[in-house]
C-alpha cells in the first residue's frame, strides 16, 4: 500500500501485572499521543518468545499500531516477561536476554540450524538499523570522504599481481 502509516509507534514496554504489551504512539491522522494496551493471552515461563512475538505483531487488531516496532524489540519484551514468570528478577532478564542477543564474532553460522540462523541474521538487522544514519538525523551526512593515511608503502597480494595465464 501507498499509504503512510497512520500511527507511529513512539514507545514500547511490557507490564508484568495483568502482563500487557503497552504501545505509546502518534496518531497521525487526530495529531495525539495515544497509549495502547495490549494484554498477553495464554503465554507461561515455557511459551516460545519469537512465535508470541510473530503473533502479536500480526494480530489483526493490533497490526496496524505495531507496524512500526521491531519483531526483535516484541521478542524482547515477551522474554522479560517469560523471565519475571520463571522468577527471575528484572536485572537479570535483562542480562540473560543481553547474553543471547550478542553476536559472537567466532562462532561459526555455516554450523548453525535455520531457526538459529535466522535469530542472528534478525539481530545482526536490529544492530544495522539502530547505527544507521538516517536522512532526517541531526547528525547526518550526505557523501562522507575519508582520507586514509599513507604512511607506509602498499604491499600487492599475489592474486592481484598481473601474470600471463589465462583463466
């Protein structure tokens, strides 16, 4: 669809009692800041984060508010609430999700499964998305330059060395 979204979610969080999604957004088309409340039906310290957050995020009453929230930041919040149903306190939630949301530059993916994979490509996403500069950033700048130092001589690899044979 051509159409601009008519809500702009500004603000997202979870409620632990009665456990609820709560959404602060912009309603475009009345110019107000609303807050949407979303309660969590049938989820338990063993419900699977990604599956609530996938069925949240396309609930046909709620589609619309959420289109602007991240399927990762949903996942997020449903993993603190699985984690305050299993006991846990706020902190360390929020530390256990840090730990299984940090990419691991050593950790081979060719040796991952699917589902895995898919996680780390989503938050590898989240991280591109969060860093970017965007157009209308008050820091933002078109065409950047950058000069590199010079110091010393450029080595050439051997595979870019012209040679004779064909290939």
């Amino acid at each position: 669809t051509g159409t601009a979204m008519a809500y702009i979610a500004k603000k997202c969080g979870i409620i632990f009692q009665p456990p609820s999604v709560v959404l602060i957004y912009r309603d475009v088309s009345k110019e107000q800041t609303r807050q949407r409340i979303m309660p969590v039906r049938n989820f338990s310290r063993f419900s699977d984060c990604s599956m609530a957050a996938e069925q949240l995020k396309n609930n046909a009453r709620h589609k619309a508010y959420l289109e602007g929230v991240s399927l990762w930041q949903l996942q997020k919040l449903y993993s603190l609430l699985k984690g305050h149903l299993g006991g846990e306190s706020l902190a360390e939630s929020l530390e256990r999700f840090r730990q299984e949301e940090t990419i691991d530059p050593e950790e081979d993916m060719n040796k991952l499964d699917d589902k895995e994979l898919a996680k780390r490509k989503s938050i590898m996403d989240e991280l591109f998305e969060k860093n970017r500069k965007k157009k209308d950033d008050p820091d933002f700048i078109y065409d950047v330059e950058v000069e590199f130092p010079q110091e010393e001589q450029l080595e050439s690899c051997g595979w870019d060395v012209e040679s004779g044979e064909e290939i």
